[in-house]
C-alpha cells in the first residue's frame, strides 16, 4: 500500500457523502467494520448515511481538518442542513443545523476498518428546535 494516499482517498469518500451516493461505499468501507466501538457491517454504515439523507436532504460535510497517523486518520467536520422529516427525535420546524463533527477512522487494507463519530447531540437538537 506504499502508493495508497489516505487524503485522496478520504477526500474522495466526502465527496461521495456530499453527492449522496452511496452505492460505491465497498470502495471506501469493509464488509466488516466497527461502528463507534460496536462490531457491523458496510450495509449498517450505508443504512444510518441513507436514513440521515432522508432526513435531511441537503446535509453536508466539510472538512476543516485532517490528521494522519500512520493507520489512523481524525478528522474534524462542519455538518449542515436542514431536516425535512423528524430527524433524531426532532419534528421539521425550518431550522437549519451547523455542528462540528469529529471523526477517528481506521483504514486496512485501503478502507476503513474502524468508524468513530462523536458530535454534540444536544446542541443540534437545540439548534433544530427553532
């Protein structure tokens, strides 16, 4: 994997989340992965991304920053949007929602293998009730 550059290939994971696509996620994740410390599946990841899109229809991520350590990438995000269906327990009010994201992955073998997200739940609800 001498020739695997791990910032193309995220570069080009966000690019597909951001276009909302989600039918080429084995090129980025693998069958088997870890899920904020729970063992899954790529269709588990792929499910809780679509259902998110659903959601919110034009929900976006941009990367501020991008660290890696050997297998090891942490990223820090803004997400965007604006729920069009109940999202997280919150009904629709028209509000829109901007929160960091910080993510650590785990890449094997060219995809990743370890997923954590963290970001503050409660003051996206806050923002989403309006």
């Amino acid at each position: 994997m001498a020739d695997f550059d791990i910032h193309e290939f995220y570069r080009r994971y966000v690019e597909e989340l951001n276009a909302h696509t989600f039918d080429g996620m084995d090129r980025f994740i693998h069958d088997e992965v870890t899920l904020n410390g729970e063992p899954g599946t790529r269709d588990d990841v792929v499910a809780v991304q679509k259902a998110d899109i659903d959601a919110v229809p034009d929900f976006h991520w941009e990367v501020q920053e991008f660290l890696v350590g050997g297998d090891r990438a942490a990223v820090r995000a803004i997400n965007t949007g604006t729920p069009a269906k109940e999202w997280l327990g919150v009904a629709p009010t028209g509000a829109s929602f901007e929160i960091v994201e910080y993510a650590i992955y785990q890449i094997r073998e060219g995809r990743f293998a370890h997923m954590t997200a963290l970001h503050d739940a409660s003051g996206l609800k806050r923002q989403l009730a309006g």
